[in-house]
C-alpha cells in the first residue's frame, strides 16, 4: 500500500456536534435500579461509543482510497505452427522443429522471461508445457487467428513479443497481406523451410453476377495468383463446360495476386455454369486451377399472344395486366367470321409465341384451316398454354390443338353460382400460391376474395394438371390448375369472372391479388429454364484434404425477385450419411456458405431454403475430397507473408541460421501497474451485523449489572 485517503460523503460541524453531544447523555444517562455494583461502567460507555460510530459510518458515509503497485514479470509467447507441412521441408524434421522451440523457450527463461508455448493450426490451442510432446500432424493452418489474438492481450499480463514459429503457408482464415494488424506487442516471425517458389499458380477466386439478361454485358473477374517460374500459362473462361475466351499470363516469383477480367454478351437465356481454368503441366496441385461461378440469365423479352374466340370482360382485363409486366410483349388475336384478326401491326404468326392464352377459343364455328395453322404454330415454338375457359369453348377442338385432354364435362348445366375460393392442403407450396401467401403474412387473403362463378358444376381435369385453386364448397370444383407434360407447362381457369378480382378489390388490402396471381402465373409458364427458386453452386467438385468448400447462390420467387431474408438448412453428408450442418447466409449480395473438409471420400451437400413454413427450394449436389491434404500442395516458406506479419506489427522477420539475433533485439522489462482501491464502509453488510450484536451484549450487561 503507497497512499491512503478518507472521504466523507455527508460530513458538516452540525452533526458532529449533535453526535457528541448524544454520546455524553448516553453516558451521563446510566441510573442504578438494585444495590449490586458494577464498577466497570466504562464497558457500557465503550460498547455505545462503538455503537455511535457505526451509526456515524452510516449518516456521514465515508470512503476509503489506496494505491498499490503491482509488479508484472514479463512474458513471451511461442506460437508453434503444427501443421502437416511444417516437418517435411528439406532438412527439416520433427526433432529439429522440437529442438527450435526448446531453444528459444529455454534462452527466454534463462533471461528471466517467462515463455508460453501455444501450438496452432485452425485454432489456437491450449499452452503446452512439455515440448516434446508436439506433433506436426494438423490438416490447415490459420495464421489469421494468432494476428487477431495480438490485439486482444490481457491488462494483467506483461506480454513483451510474440514468437510466430511457422513457414508462412495459410490454408484457412484471412490473408495476412490484407489484414489491418493493430497487436498490442510485436510479432517475431521465424520461418522455416526453403522458401524457393513453386510452380503452382492458383485461381483463387472468380466474381460473377447473380442474375442477367440476354444482351447484356457481363464482366467475369478472376483473382489469380500466377506463381511460377519464368514463363505464361493460359487461363481459360468456360460456359457450360464449353471454352469461350483465352487469356495468357505472365508469371511471377512474387506472391502476388492479379485480378484479370472476361467479357461476355449472353444470347440465350438459362442457368449458365461459368468457370476460369488454368492450363498448366506439370502443376504440384492441379486443384486449385479452377473457379466455378453461375449466372441465371433471363430473357428481356417473353412474347405472349391472347387469344379470343369471343371478346369479353376475362380476356380485356388479362389483356391489360400482360401489357403491364416488364419485359412481356403482347400480341391479341381475336376470331371474327372464322378468322383471326390482330390487335397490333405485327403478324403474330410471325414471331415467337413464348406462351399463348386461349380466352374461349376454339368455337364450335372455328374452322379446320384455322385449327390447323394455330396447331402448326404451338408444335413449332412450344410454348406454354394457358386456358381460360368458357361457355363458348368446343373442348374436342381443342383437344385437337393441343393434342392433350385437357378437360372433361361431366354435367354440362351452366347454372352460374357465385363461389368463395380456396387453396387446397397439398398445393399451399406451389410456388405461385406460396409466393403470395409470403406477402400476406399470416393473413387468409383467399376468404376475402369477392367470389367467382362456375359454368360447369362438375368436370374433370388431365391427370397432369393439380388445382391451386378450387371452390370453398363441399364440391371442391377447380378454380385454378396448372401442370407440366412433356416439357410443356399448362395452366387451366376452369370458371369466369376471375376479372373481379381486380375490379372489386381496388378498394381494399386486396387490391394487387389479381395482378400477382396473373404476373405469378405467366412467370412460372414462361420461366421454364430454371427448376427451383433455390439457385446455389459450388465453387469446384474436387477437393483436398482439409480445404473448405464454398457454396453460393441466390433465392427468388416465382416472378424473379431476389428472397434476402431465407432461412438456408445446410448439410454436409458423407458416405455413412453422418450429417454436419453449417450456415449459409445471405451477404449482402448473394448467399455464401463454408463447410470443412476434414477427411477423404465422397460427400453429398444437401440444402433446403424456408421463409417461415414456406420451403422455397431444395439443392443437393456430390463432392470428392481426396486423400491428399491441401498442407501437401505447397511446401515452401512464404518469406512475402512472414515479412509483412514482422513490419506491421513492429517485429522483426528472422531466419533460424539467425536465432540469435531474437534474443538480442528483445530487452524485455518488468511491467509496473497501479491499481486503484476504494472501500464504502457503508455498504459492507457486517456494519449491521456488528451494530446489532453490540446493541445486543450492551441490553445484557445493563440487565446483569443493574444499569438501565
């Protein structure tokens, strides 16, 4: 203790005063009641004094202050790298890398400076205290965790450097050339092995955008790291396993990497599977020479042509929405005397048909050359087809369109009966239906839809098509189906009057039902390229031993969008289906997953994506890790990293012929801390406890010696 001071919270002459005086009427209070004596009356006057000041510790509330001074011996702590790699450098061996540490362990100690071995390889491991029992037998290395831990040092430890004993070569974890180091000591790196470059260039990694549009440039850019000797090597772009640009670069002796970009104009739409390959021979580790990457290319125009065998309210209102959506081009048709008149300059025959919508046609007038021509026309594009059925409609000429049997009348009465809709149990995960329901949260939209009518009262539909939506009623009649056969996807309305959907919800929370059904449905038809809204890849299919794979991707619903708040159920499965979950979340940009890589053998990646009880997806795709450990692929001593661990964090880059160089830079010092204490009497509960015993044996002395 070097200083003491006492404070008083709530001291004034006023209450001292009142105190004294209180003390000496207590004394001068004592009155004899019997004819024994007690002489020894200053006992009483002892125990109310230690009564008055406890209750002056609580009226004045004093506070206590002092200093000490604690002295911290210094440490050094050895971190030992003891990664696979570390012992099968040339000349390099288990007990030689023993010997090292002991070397430096034992020259700290003898200098009065405490040493703390701590082994590494993904994680920091607890400090050991036999040297000897090392081994170098870990799958990775993650220098990035020791980098981290110099700036979280402990107040109560005089840490005066870091020992990094390691040869530089990182498998996991951040780029030690790219991270901000800001240790709280320096860092000393001693490396080991030759650091004589490889010849093993790398693509390290490859960005690509998510999503695209026919027509649009896109711009591919690779992060390579071209290490070799003097010379090139080629690096090629794939699409779809299909090599589509060439690039030649330099190498270099440097770590260094270099960014290169491809640019490429997608013509089709589709999932396209996009990868940056390096063509090298003689390659110490041909497994890191390839990026896989995928982009969903959309097309930026989808042509849809209505049309009419009668003109009414259903087809001018779908009409209209069509006519609304991005990227859709409307083409109308409407039969009148036996032919088919267009609603715009362009001949529709002439173009594409990416879907069509038959609103009441056939009729039973629709003459066989007309049959003839839309029929060579949907076998020639295939397009989706969609149906809205209609009193009106001849169903055995349609069949004889779509070749299909689409629909069935059971009982042809065309009693109209306004109905309520709902969806069925099984088709709640469709992904129109599902999509909706998302936006609508937990709230039963359906219920509150005005009710549609019904034309037929029972029929029947092709065993392919599924209803998403059916009557409310006991008969549940399809109100709304869809399916897909032989490639081509259907979808049915099999009543009318689904326009008052838009019309009579206008005023309502219910006002864009009928727009997000119908932009929904035209986009499931027409988006016949990609099978799930889960669209994730993985960066390459072969690995080795102890790497990590990478998993990413995007979720969308059913019109496109970009879904950023999925829940993603990531599992890695191996040969015995022992299972590992692991994240993937969503960046910012995309989503992005790691999983470990422990051991060889054949793995399977399985994934499912949710929002709420919604499940959006599923992805599942097999990987090989093979025997050898990623530890093997570069042995070498990475001089370039170990420089940059020294210099940022004040330390110094020491080769092992220069050991002794590590003890004369050092001059480690005893570390003085004061440490500042205070006591408030006040709160400390034995200040009442003390108070009520002496209270106590004060009552039973004036009882046995006749004092009151």
């Amino acid at each position: 203790m070097h200083s003491i001071s006492i404070q008083f919270q709530n001291l004034s002459l006023g209450t001292i005063a009142i105190i004294a005086l209180i003390v000496g009427i207590l004394f001068l209070s004592f009155r004899k009641t019997g004819c024994r004596i007690f002489s020894n009356i200053w006992i009483l006057f002892f125990i109310r004094c230690a009564v008055m000041a406890l209750l002056l510790i609580i009226i004045v509330k004093p506070i206590i202050k002092w200093t000490t001074i604690e002295h911290l011996e210094p440490y050094v702590d050895i971190f030992i790298d003891r990664s696979a790699s570390m012992s099968v450098h040339q000349n390099v061996s288990a007990d030689s890398l023993h010997k090292i540490v002991k070397l430096v362990s034992e020259t700290f100690q003898e200098q009065g400076v405490k040493a703390r071995v701590f082994p590494f390889s993904y994680e920091i491991e607890p400090e050991i205290r036999i040297v000897n029992e090392l081994q170098w037998n870990a799958g990775g290395t993650n220098l990035s965790n020791v980098l981290i831990r110099g700036t979280q040092g402990l107040p109560a430890e005089n840490i005066q450097a870091a020992i990094l004993i390691t040869d530089g070569v990182f498998t996991q974890g951040e780029d030690p050339l790219l991270m901000n180091i800001e240790s709280e000591f320096p860092i000393y790196t001693l490396g080991i092995g030759d650091s004589m470059p490889l010849l093993d260039p790398a693509v390290v990694e490859i960005l690509v955008p998510s999503t695209a549009e026919v027509g649009d440039s896109i711009t591919i850019e690779a992060r390579i790291l071209p290490l070799g000797r003097q010379g090139t090597i080629d690096i090629y772009l794939k699409q779809d396993n299909a090599i589509i640009q060439k690039k030649v670069v330099q190498t270099s002796l440097q770590n260094l990497y270099r960014s290169i970009q491809f640019e490429i104009v997608p013509d089709q739409a589709g999932i396209k599977e996009i990868s940056v390959v390096i063509d090298t021979l003689n390659d110490r580790n041909p497994f890191n020479n390839i990026r896989m990457g995928q982009i969903n290319v959309r097309s930026n125009r989808t042509n849809i042509l209505l049309i009419q065998g009668v003109a009414g309210f259903e087809s001018r209102f779908f009409s209209k929405l069509i006519q609304s959506i991005r990227g859709m081009e409307y083409y109308g048709l409407l039969e009148v005397d036996s032919q088919l008149r267009s609603t715009a300059d362009t001949d529709p025959f002439q173009i594409h048909w990416d879907a069509v919508v038959l609103s009441g046609f056939p009729t039973a007038k629709t003459l066989p050359d007309l049959l003839n021509s839309v029929r060579s026309k949907i076998v020639t594009d295939q397009p989706a087809v969609f149906i809205f059925n209609s009193d009106k409609t001849d169903f055995s000429k349609m069949n004889q369109i779509l070749k299909e049997e689409l629909i069935i009348i059971a009982d042809k009465s065309r009693n109209i009966e306004p109905v309520a809709v709902q969806v069925p149990e099984e088709q709640k995960g469709h992904p129109i239906i599902r999509d909706i329901d998302m936006g609508a949260g937990l709230k039963n939209i359906w219920a509150e839809l005005p009710p549609v009518g019904m034309p037929y009262r029972r029929i029947k539909l092709a065993g392919f098509l599924n209803p998403i939506l059916e009557t409310a009623n006991s008969d549940k009649i399809p109100v709304l189906a869809t399916g897909i056969s032989m490639g081509t996807r259907y979808g049915v309305v099999t009543g009318t009057d689904l326009w008052r959907w838009d019309m009579l919800t206008k005023d309502n929370e219910n006002q864009r039902i009928y727009a997000e059904l119908g932009e929904g449905l035209l986009k499931w038809l027409t988006d016949t390229l990609s099978t799930s809204n889960l669209q994730l890849y993985l960066t390459k299919r072969i690995y080795l031993t102890g790497e990590f794979a990478e998993i990413k991707g995007i979720i969308t619903d059913v019109q496109g969008n970009l879904i950023k708040n999925a829940v993603v159920d990531a599992r890695l499965i191996d040969s015995r289906n022992n299972s590992t979950p692991f994240l993937i979340q969503w960046n910012g940009f995309q989503y992005v997953g790691k999983v470990h890589l422990q051991s060889e053998g054949d793995y399977r990646i399985e994934a499912s994506a949710s929002v709420r009880e919604n499940v959006l997806g599923q992805f599942s795709q097999g990987i090989s890790v093979l025997e050898s450990s990623i530890e093997f692929s570069a042995i070498r001593q990475n001089v370039e990293v170990l420089r940059t661990i020294a210099k940022k964090t004040g330390g110094k880059y020491i080769r092992t012929t220069d050991i002794q160089n590590l003890f004369n830079t050092l001059s480690p010092d005893v570390l003085d801390i004061k440490k500042q204490h205070e006591l408030k009497l006040w709160r400390w509960n034995g200040v009442l406890i003390i108070l009520i015993l002496l209270l106590l044996s004060e009552w039973i002395i004036r009882r046995l010696s006749g004092y009151q």
